[in-house]
C-alpha cells in the first residue's frame, strides 16, 4: 500500500538521497506524465513527480550488473 512521505523525507529523496536507507543510487522505472517510478539500489521504490509529495511504495528486486542497476518494476 502506498504511502505518502513526510516532509522532511521527500526533501530528502529530491535531493537524491533515499529516505528509507541513504542510498544515493537510483535506477528508474516506468514513467507517465510527470510521474517516474524509481528504486534504490536496495530496492525501496518511490512514485516521484516533483513538485507533488513522493510515495513509498514498498520494495523490489533491484541487482547491479556491472556499473548498472537492473529492477524488476
């Protein structure tokens, strides 16, 4: 079920910094509009669409291949 984010969180996550884990690498996702589905590299994923209140939305299988991330959205 998602979740909204607080405040000092999606701060946190438009800068570019996982509010769940500190993680700064992302692998994005399927987009729509302004929305991007995003992930960590620890498989927290988020519904982004700045300037609207980012959503957790649980997490997934994220695995590096190399210097890539690959998820499984």
């Amino acid at each position: 079920m998602p979740e909204k984010l607080n405040q000092e969180d999606d701060a946190k996550l438009k800068k570019g910094v996982c509010p769940k884990c500190g993680s700064t690498h992302f692998v994005e996702g399927p987009s729509g509009g302004e929305a991007t589905n995003i992930a960590c590299e620890q498989g927290h994923r988020f519904w982004f669409a700045p300037p609207f209140t980012s959503e957790y939305q649980g997490t997934i299988r994220v695995e590096r291949e190399g210097d890539m991330l690959k998820a499984w959205f």
